[in-house]
C-alpha cells in the first residue's frame, strides 16, 4: 500500500457545530494591560492557524466529507481539504459574525479562491446565511453532493482507495504543485513543476505505472 490518503469526516448528527464558547472564554487572558492581553491573543490565535493549515500542508491528499451542519471553524477546515464531499441534507455555514468576531483560521482567505467569486464570498462571511448542498456544489465549495450520510462516506472511502493505487510520488508531487500554483503566477508553476519533474521522472515510478507494477511506501 502506498498509504498516500487522509479522509476525515464527522460523527454524530454534525460534522462541526462551530465554536465552544465556553472554551472560546479561556482564551482571554488575565494580564491587566492591554497590550499584553493582545500578544497572549496573537499567540494563541497564531497556533490555531497553524493547526487548520496543517490540513492543507498534509503531503497526502485529503477528502473532507462534510454532513449534517459545517458551522464555524469547520468551514476552515474543509477549506485546507484538497477534495471536498458533502451529503445532501448538509449546509455549511460561516457563522463567526453572529458572534461578534472574524473568521481567523483560513475561510476568509481560503474561500475567495475555492469559489472565485469575492461577491458571493463577501455575502456568505457578512450574512452568516446558510449555504446549502445544491448551492455548495454550484458555487464548487464541493465536488459532490451524496444522497445521504452513508453513501458520502462509502463514496470518500472508495475515492481514497482509488487515488491511493496510484503512485505516491505522482499524487503528492501533484497535491504540491497544485497548492504552489494557487498562489503564484502561472509562470512560477510552471517552472516548480519543471523542477520537481526533472528530478522525479528519473524514479522508478513512472515505468511502474506504465506496466501496472507495484509503488514503493513514501
């Protein structure tokens, strides 16, 4: 097995219900200035940025499989997600100015670039409106939309299984690229992958995929 796939999904009714207030309460600091109540703030809200772009970072392709409500926090984290599959009674929500803060962990910058539409993305952020299966699926938040909980995951199970056959040098250097050539111009992709491509087609899995043999572990 060449054991390049991560799938995530959630249990229960929900895949996320947003925030813990409770929890969200801790965060405040109880340094009496000002200024080092911000620092400590920085601090902790740096760390949970990085824990939501770790998804993205992920050297494996990742499925999120997105049912029942994706409020929140969960939002960010489906927008690391290089493949994202929802069941058809799911909404997704960004849901942060309800409660008087900014979504600070990926969707505000993540989002614009998955939709391609800085309008429609402004309005899901400024309203807190849900966006339900048929729309998330117009708008390309996702990729499919499963008649319900079970068939999204047999469906998100089969898809990993199908990519992890392939060559693990070729998916991730794939998964590499395609988030490199996100961000830079069209020209700095091309000359990424024509380093990375210079060095991988000297392996051995191209002649391995082209006679159906068998990829090492990476």
């Amino acid at each position: 097995s060449s054991g390049i796939n991560a799938e995530y999904g959630g249990s229960g009714k929900m895949f996320t219900a947003g925030i813990d207030l409770s929890a969200f309460m801790q965060v405040v600091p109880k340094q009496p200035d000002s200024a080092h109540k911000s620092l400590s703030i920085l601090s902790v809200v740096k760390k949970l940025q990085d824990s939501f772009t770790a998804v993205e970072k992920c050297k494996k392709p990742v499925i999120a499989a997105i049912h029942g409500a994706c409020i929140g926090g969960g939002v960010d984290l489906i927008c690391g997600a290089d493949i994202r599959l929802m069941s058809s009674e799911c909404y997704i929500q960004v849901k942060e100015v309800d409660i008087g803060i900014v979504a600070d962990v990926g969707t505000i910058q993540r989002l614009p670039k998955i939709v391609g539409n800085q309008s429609l993305v402004n309005e899901y952020c400024l309203t807190a409106r849900k966006i339900h299966s048929d729309e998330a699926a117009r708008v390309g938040i996702v990729s499919r939309v499963l008649v319900d909980q079970a068939a999204l995951m047999d469906e998100a199970v089969a898809m990993a299984a199908a990519i992890a056959a392939k060559s693990p040098v070729a998916v991730q250097g794939t998964k590499s690229n395609l988030v490199f050539s996100r961000d830079h111009s069209v020209q700095q992709g091309l000359d990424r992958v024509a380093l990375w491509n210079s060095a991988m087609l000297l392996g051995n899995d191209p002649m391995a995929a082209m006679s159906g043999g068998d990829f090492e572990d990476a």
